[in-house]
C-alpha cells in the first residue's frame, strides 16, 4: 500500500511518521511520534471536513473507544490531521480473517459487548460513527476498542436532518444511508452484520459489485440459518430494512445478546457495560417466553402478569453464564399450568411466535417450491407402481391416456400439499384447539375434493373405466359404491376429501416441532383411512393420500436434533432474582 509520506517525515508539526498503517473511511492512517516521546496514530483529512464538529469528540472519553488527542492543520492549512491513541493489537478484520469459520460464541460476545458499549457512548453524545466495520475496531491488551470516528456528525434526534455524503463501507451500510436521510440506527445495523460475522465467518449479505450487495441490501432478508439460535432474534431486529422496527438504541440490543463467560475468552477484559444496560434488568435473561409458560415468582412489590415480552428464559445452559450474570440470581424450575416442567416443544413454540409476517410467507414460499419438486418425484414412482401393473388395469395405457393420469396424479397431490403447508404454516405457533382445525380441514377437504373431479374431468379421464377394472378381495369391494359400472359424482369428492382432512391430523405432519422429518407409517395409516372411507370415489384416492402426506413432510421445515437440544437446554435452565 502506497502512502503520501514516508518514515522520518513530519507534515505535522511535532510529529515524525513512523510508519503507514492504513487507510480509514476518510484518510490516511500513520503511527508517529510526538517529540516528546508520545506514540500516536495520525490521520489524514481534508481539510473542508476537518471542522463539522469534530472538536466535539475530544470531549468523549470511554474505555471502548479510541481516544482522540487534538485535530491540527498543517501549516499551509491545505490538511487536517486527527491526533489519536495508538492501538498495537490487531484489528477485528485480522482476528476474523485468521478464523474464517467465525469465534466461539463467549468470543463474539466478548467482542460485541465491547464495541456496542463504545458505540453507545458515541450515541449519547449525539454522534453516529457511519463507518462501523471490523477493519475500524481495535485490540490491545485485553481491551476493545471502536475508531474511526473523528469525522462522525452531529446528529439530530428528531433524524430530520439531510445527511447528503455518501458514507460507510457497502457490506455494512444500512438500506437508509443511499436515501440519505438517517440516524443512529445506521450502526445498529452495522452492530448486526458484524454480529452476524462475528458468530459465522461470513456476511449475511454479499455479492460480486457493490451495486449487487446494496440491492441485497434493500430487497433480501438475512439467512440466519448458520447463526446459533440465541442470537438469531437480536440480528434479525437489528437488520430490519426499515429503521423504524429496528432496535431504537444500543442497549435494547445488548440486552437480547447473550453474555460472554470472560474466563473462557483469554486475553479479554470485561467490558464496561453502560448503566442504562443494567437498568434494563440483565440480572435476568431476556429471551421472550414460549406461550404457556409461567414465570416464578419475581421479588416485586407489584405483581406481574405473565406477557411473552415481559417473562424471560434464559439464552444458553446454566454452566455457560458468566458469574456477573448469576448476581442475585438463584435456579428455579419454570412451570407450564400446575407446575409441569416445560418441554423443548415448548420454547420451539416460544421462537416461532416471534417470526413476522415476511419470514413466514418466506419459509412457506420455499415449502412450496419443495413440494413441486417432491411431487414430481414421488408422483412417478406412485404411477410406475400402481397405473402400470397388470393387477390395477384390465388393458394397457395408451401414451396420452398415461400423460393424463400423470398429470391428475401430480396436480391433485401439489394441491393438496399445498393447501396443508399454507394451514400448517398459519397454525405452526398456535395453540388452537383440535376441533377448529379439523372444521376448517374438512371446508378445505371438501373443495379440494372438488377440484380433484374437476381436472379429471378437464383431462377427459375415463373414471368409469378405472372402476370396471377392479380386482380387490371381494370383502372390501361392498364399500366401493361405484365398482358396478357407476362414475362418482362431485358430491362423493367433496365429501370424502372433506371427511378425510378432517379426521386425519394433517398440521402435525407439517409443524417445524415435529419430532422427525419423515413419518411412514403416518403415511400408510392416513392411506388406511382413505381406504376405508364408504364414501371413497376411486381406488386411487389412498395412494393420492399416501404421497400426499410424504410430500408434505419432505417440504416442510423442520427443527434440528442440535437445535432441539437448545430448547431442552433452555426449558431446563431457569434463572432468576434471588
């Protein structure tokens, strides 16, 4: 890297570079001596932005934040220099580009504790940082510090200021800043994507031009799949492309972050956690409670009505959690109703209840996908086994008869899925009872039983044909109404289809807290009941029902074993106020 001076320069008077150790956002950074002796950092700016307040950071003094000496000018006045401590460690782009896969959890909380203390001072003072970025934040000996902050601007908190520079490093600029027209929030996002690096290795939103990384920025929602779950709430708020949802202050955001186990990151000195954090009650994790569950009881004067804000569940095990965190605070079991310990269904039900309407309508937008595929798939096999024997047909299938069963095969089972996935997703944190949902899958049975006839009958399907050529033991065949040479009528597909959504459970099958993907003998179950049904209007409709069920449960997401052993692990650990 090419710098403006070299070793042994002065272009400020009193000062001798050393050496080039970057570039910041808006300069050039050298470490010099002063000459009395005095290590610094100095960094160079034009001059025409060397006054927009900056003299107003020398008054802001904290641990986690890079000191700032004096801003001079040469003395053609043609340069500005901000004088500032110099940081000996590595930066956080250094520390993360040696741990590519990302930092223990206890390590990056460690380190975001520390720089959202920093950033958090700067806000009180009425200062946004605008470049918040690994390559910004510093350590040295055991303490974290945020800078590149000399040229932060005044702010107003009414954020009815036009702040027209174009600022900030694209990965980490908030969807605002191209309008702009923000505030302080702009570092909460920027909190979050190095959150989100910190736990990963990785940036939620990349690509390959700048142009393509701000159009992620704005349009695309960030795949926390690789985050673990505790801290999955905190960067999603802190990433809302709408300023207004996100996190109004730093702090609200420390306060949904796990704390660090500081004896298990060496080299680490506590943070100073502002004291507003500590008003905001972290003697008690904050994590929102999963519906159902009752909070023991708090040493308050008042009492407390259990809400899912209000009641807390711990983050992570018990064995995790820094003694700072466990003041004042003792282990009692929570309850679920009489004092039933809660289970990881229970928290499962907790996180899900916390998704917006976009990360929803995401999911089920994927499910759907899935199921066209897995639809495709399982309808071939179900049609080579059961159109193509001798056994089910008295005559072979002509090309286009083929075709037009296979389409009425994959159209009625990917509706069908469909229609289950669409409910599942509305019912997934529910807690409505049985009896609705079997009502509303019985009105929703009833019209899919009508559109399975009714594309039938658009592909010119010969179903008094199929019946003819049954051959079932002929103690079943009593129940197959139309076996005699008789078509089914609309009535018999609407009320079949209708009676068996009903009676089956097929949201169980569709809930991310089901206890496995895959459920076969559901499968030939729900296809024994399609069997036995006396209103069943063909024999195909059991092997309808059966892929049906399995596409379903191949689209549907599903909670992981390690996931799960997370929400036991939080059902189990209690804490609270002695």
């Amino acid at each position: 890297m090419k710098f403006t001076y070299i070793t042994g320069e002065t272009p400020l008077d009193g000062y001798t570079i050393k050496r080039g150790l970057g570039r910041g956002g808006f300069g050039e950074v050298y470490f010099a001596v002063s000459d009395v002796g005095k290590e610094v950092a100095l960094k160079k700016v034009d001059f025409m932005d060397a006054d927009r307040g900056d003299n107003l950071v020398l008054n802001i003094r904290h641990p986690h934040l890079v000191q700032l000496f004096d801003i001079k000018h040469d003395d053609q006045q043609s340069e500005s220099w901000i004088i500032m401590e110099y940081m000996s460690g590595k930066s956080l782009r250094d520390v993360l580009t040696q741990q590519p896969e990302g930092l223990t959890r206890d390590e990056a909380s460690a380190w975001f504790f520390a720089i959202a203390s920093g950033v958090h001072r700067l806000h009180l003072n009425g200062f946004v940082h605008r470049d918040l970025k690994p390559g910004n934040i510093f350590q040295s000996e055991g303490d974290v510090k945020v800078g590149d902050y000399g040229l932060s601007k005044l702010i107003s908190h009414s954020q009815r200021n036009n702040h027209t520079r174009a600022i900030g490093t694209c990965r980490y600029m908030a969807p605002e800043i191209g309008k702009g027209n923000y505030g302080n929030q702009i570092d909460i996002y920027a909190l979050g994507i190095m959150l989100f690096e910190l736990l990963t290795g990785d940036i939620p939103f990349d690509g390959e031009s700048d142009a393509e990384i701000l159009t992620k920025h704005l349009t695309e929602a960030p795949d926390l799949t690789k985050v673990p779950l505790e801290y999955q709430s905190a960067i999603r708020k802190a990433l809302e492309k709408d300023a207004g949802k996100r996190y109004q202050n730093v702090v609200d955001m420390m306060l949904d972050v796990p704390e660090p186990n500081y004896e298990l990151v060496p080299g680490f000195n506590r943070a100073q956690l502002p004291k507003e954090y500590y008003k905001g009650n972290r003697s008690t994790p904050t994590t929102s409670l999963p519906p159902g569950l009752v909070s023991p009881s708090q040493p308050e004067s008042k009492p407390r009505v259990p809400t899912l804000e209000a009641v807390p569940v711990i983050e992570s095990s018990p064995a995790s959690l820094p003694e700072t965190s466990l003041r004042n605070r003792k282990y009692e079991p929570p309850t679920v109703g009489h004092g039933k310990p809660p289970t990881w269904i229970d928290v499962a039900k907790g996180e899900l209840a916390k998704k917006d309407k976009s990360q929803r309508l995401s999911e089920l937008t994927s499910s759907m996908i899935r199921a066209v595929v897995g639809t495709g798939a399982a309808t071939t096999l179900l049609f080579a086994i059961f159109i193509q024997t001798p056994e089910f047909r008295h005559k072979p299938l002509s090309s286009l008869e083929s075709t037009q069963w296979f389409i009425w095969l994959m159209s009625v089972t990917l509706l069908s899925s469909w229609a289950v996935l669409i409910l599942g997703k509305f019912w997934e944190s529910s807690d409505t009872e049985d009896g609705p949902k079997r009502v509303v899958m019985f009105a929703v049975g009833a019209g899919l039983g009508t559109l399975h006839l009714t594309i039938g009958n658009f592909l010119q399907l010969d179903f008094h044909d199929l019946h003819s050529g049954i051959s079932y033991w002929p103690w079943v065949m009593e129940h197959w109404k139309f076996a005699a040479g008789e078509s089914p009528a609309l009535a018999h597909y609407a009320v079949f289809t209708g009676l068996l959504f009903a009676l089956c459970r097929w949201w169980s099958h569709v809930t991310p807290v089901r206890t496995s993907q895959y459920d076969l003998m559901g499968a030939f179950l729900f296809a024994l009941v399609a069997w036995f049904l006396p209103v069943a209007p063909q024999p195909l409709m059991p092997g309808v029902t059966a892929l049906t069920l399995i596409v379903i449960q191949f689209s549907a997401p599903n909670f992981t074993a390690q996931q799960r052993k997370e929400f036991e692990a939080i059902a189990t650990g209690w804490w609270q106020n002695g």
